[in-house]
C-alpha cells in the first residue's frame, strides 16, 4: 500500500514540472512573464535556478555565454516562490 502511495506521489509531481529543453531551458514561459520582464533579455532561453528559484536567461555576449537573472522592468529578479523553511530549536 505503501508503495503504491509513493508511485502516486511521484506521478503527481512529475506532472507539475514544466517541460524542458534538452539543455535544460522551459520550453513555455508561465503566462504572464513576458509581461513582466524588462526587454532586451532573452526569453528563448529561461530556466528556474533550483538554489534561489528565480528565473535566469542565457545572455549570448560577444566574448562568452552566460547567465543572467532574469529582471522585472523595475529591475528586480523574478523568482518563483520559495519553500516555507523550517526552524530548528537546536
């Protein structure tokens, strides 16, 4: 039975993750970003950093390629929301 409940529980969060590209960028941006974020960024290639969960996009720059948070036209990053964490007494 136990079993069972984790095969379930793992089907169900597979299905919330959104799908990516072979090198790891979504390939549909959550409705509204666009909207959000400032121009001149490249919004072909976003994906979620999983340590700060905020968006980050691949800036293509004369000498190397990198990434780069992802900004809202007020400058600040968007970020996903993060996990509620749990403090410890000790």
């Amino acid at each position: 039975m136990k079993y069972l409940l984790l095969v379930g529980g793992l089907l169900a969060l597979a299905g919330c993750e959104a799908p990516l590209t072979s090198e790891g960028y979504l390939q549909e941006l959550p409705e509204g970003l666009v909207e959000v974020a400032a121009p001149n960024q490249n919004l072909a290639a976003v994906q979620i950093n999983p340590q700060d969960g905020c968006y980050w996009y691949r800036h293509d720059g004369p000498v190397e390629t990198t990434l780069l948070p992802l900004r809202a036209k007020n400058g600040r990053p968007i970020c996903t929301e993060a996990p509620a964490t749990l403090e410890t007494a000790m």
